[in-house]
C-alpha cells in the first residue's frame, strides 16, 4: 500500500479527523508529563489512561465498520477479536513479571502455581519475547477469522444467520476461557502487570506513551480503512452490501472478498484488544461476553454506519456517556439507557450522527446551488435560447 494510495483516499472530513487524533496524541501526553499537577491545564494520568481507552475502542469500532458499514456483514462476535488480541498481549505481561509474583516462581505466572501446574503450557512458550507476542496479536484473531469466514461464507451464511453464529463463536470461548484448566487464569484472569519492554506499566511516562500510541495505530487503522474504502476493492465491496446475488452473477468472487475484509477487520480488533490490555490492568473472559460485542455495534449505528468517522466517534461519544452515567445513581440503569440511546438513533438519526450530518450538509448544497441557479435566471444571465 504505497503512500500515493493513502493520500488520495483522504478527503476533507478524513484529513481533519487525523489531525484532531495526532493533536490530541501529542498535546495529552505533553501536558501529563510537563506541567505540574493542580495546573489547569495539566491531564491528570486516570484521564491519559481513560483517553487511550477510548482510543482502542475506536479501532475496534472501526473495524467493524470496515465489514458491516462497507460489505454487510454484521459481526456480533468481533469482541472475540479484541479479548483474544488482548490475552496474547496479556500473556506477555504476565512472563514479563517472573519472580516478583506472589509465590515466586520465575517461569510459571501466580495462578499457575496456585493450581499447580507442573511446568509451563506449551501454547504459553515464545510470549517472554515482545516481538512474538505482537505477532500472535494479529496471527491469532486473524487465523480464527479466517477459519469461522472460510467455512461462514462458502456455505453463503448471511444476515441475521451469520450474526447469531458469530454470537455463538464469542460466547463458546467465554465459557472456554472462564475454566481454570484451561490455562489462561479462568474467572480472574491475567492481571498484576509489572513492566512492558522494560518499562514500569503504571509510570506516567508509560501510560502516555500508550496513549500516544494508541492514537497512532488509530490512525493507521484510519487510513487502512479509507485506502480500502476508496479502491476498486471498496466499490466491489458496497456492491456486494447492496446486491449481493447480483455481484456474484458478474463473476465476482464475493466469498473471497469477504474472508479479506473479515479477516483484515479481526487483525484491527486484535491490535486495539493489545493496546487496551497494559492501559487498563487486567484481561478476563468478560471481555468475550457477547454483550460487549453488541455494545461495539451500537457505537457504529450511534456514529453513523459507513462513515468510518462516524464509528470512532461514536465510540468515543457512547463510551463517555457510559463513563458518566455509570459513576452516579444512574449506574444500575445504564443498559436502559443504552438500549433506549440505540432505538431513537434507529428511529430518529437512521444514519447516525455523521451520516446525517452529511446528508443535511449535501442537502444544504444542494438547495444553495439551486438558488444561485433560480437568481441568475431571473436576472438575465442564464444560458441564452437558441435562435429559432
């Protein structure tokens, strides 16, 4: 993907966007760790860690904007993706503490021991090394992807089918994960990191380096999607959203457009499920709860389906309010909320925020260009009438 692509796949809307990313990744991180604390203008380090949460939920909600706001497919498993990218992370994490855990030991992680294991599980081998780690982030949810969409898509599972089955998909794996026999710390999780690449995880150096760098991957999903969006690849993909039968009867081959786009939007989730795991502290199998997964969709619809700046903020947005409302005697009731917050953007904003935005700024347009054309006729500078 050369930068001639990306660039060119960049219009007004997608340039502003980036440059609000890349400030607000400079500027939060500078005023964490240069200005003193009780400044006015200093962000206190919960706040760099509560940004770069939103920021990978951003990326996860890009991704599935990727595949339902471009090709249809409505994926209500795709927080899979992001707990797996953030286990193979966590595990890494967890190899990086050696011999200052609870009981000591400088191979095996605390829970193993407290279930005592014999030795260390051969699938955990390789995670002491960053660069193994980083590959397993993208190579696990991408090889599960390609798998569930080779055998989803050849067998032409589509709407309401697919979403189901890819509820069934996250949720098979909550229930694997939650065993304690299973080797990746059952109920409780992966928790109590110490360092990363050597870094103490809850410096505030570290964590604005996390969120700098967590702005950063949002970008480059940004700009990923967009180059895929604006190409002849994207085109064939919106033909396969809005005609699928028909696209397949021109001689595209629409599974195999859908295992990339699938398979490629898993990656992405993975990468923000990584980024989020050494921000927040702990990876648990709550994370594969399908409730998280249709809590990302709603993001989507909130910001506008297809939009791509839509999907990340409205993940932003939703999350925010969630943060706030979970905070205060409305906590019990946030689910209501949230349902309710999905239904009147249904109702009233089908676009989402974004779509309609864009929808009444063309109508604007529009009507502007439709008056200019009505005042130069009435005053006479119209196109003349050919002579009879």
């Amino acid at each position: 993907m050369t930068p001639h692509v990306l660039t060119r796949s960049l219009d007004r809307s997608a340039t502003i966007f980036i440059l609000i990313v890349a400030g607000l990744g400079v500027l939060i991180p500078l005023s964490n760790l240069l200005l003193p604390a009780g400044s006015a203008l200093q962000v206190p380090t919960y706040l760099v860690a509560l940004f770069g949460k939103y920021a990978c939920y951003a990326i996860l909600a890009l991704s599935i904007d990727l595949i339902w706001g471009y090709c249809g497919i409505l994926s209500l498993g795709h927080g899979a993706f992001f707990a797996l990218g953030g286990y193979a992370m966590g595990m890494y994490l967890m190899r990086q503490i050696g011999s200052r855990g609870v009981y000591g030991n400088p191979i095996l992680p605390d829970f193993m021991v407290f279930l005592n294991y014999p030795k260390l599980p051969w699938y955990w081998h390789g995670f002491d090394m960053f660069w193994f780690a980083a590959l397993m982030v993208l190579l696990v949810p991408g090889l599960l992807a390609f798998c569930f969409g080779w055998l989803a898509f050849r067998s032409r599972v589509t709407g309401v089918y697919l979403s189901i089955i890819t509820q069934a998909m996250t949720y098979a794996l909550l229930l694997a994960f939650f065993r304690n026999d299973f080797g990746f710390g059952g109920n409780n999780g992966l928790t109590d990191f110490k360092d990363i690449l050597g870094f103490n995880v809850q410096a505030d150096g570290t964590r604005a380096a996390l969120f700098a760098l967590s702005c950063l991957a949002l970008i480059l999903t940004f700009l990923i999607c967009r180059a895929v969006v604006t190409s002849k690849l994207g085109k064939v993909l919106i033909a396969i959203r809005d005609a699928e039968s028909r696209t397949r009867f021109l001689g595209y081959r629409v599974e195999s457009y859908k295992l990339f786009v699938f398979t490629l939007s898993a990656c992405m989730a993975g990468v923000a499920g990584a980024l989020y795991v050494p921000q927040v502290g702990i990876i648990n199998p709550s994370e594969f709860a399908p409730g998280n997964s249709i809590e990302a969709v709603i993001w989507v619809a909130v910001g506008g389906r297809g939009t791509l700046v839509g999907a990340a903020l409205g993940a932003v947005v939703v999350n925010y309010a969630k943060t706030f409302f979970t905070s205060g005697p409305l906590a019990p009731y946030w689910l209501f909320m949230l349902g309710a917050l999905f239904i009147l953007v249904t109702l009233l904003l089908p676009k989402g925020i974004i779509g309609t935005f864009n929808a009444w700024r063309e109508s604007r347009k529009a009507t502007e260009a439709a008056n200019a054309e009505s005042a130069a006729l009435e005053d006479g500078v119209g196109e003349p009438k050919p002579a009879e």
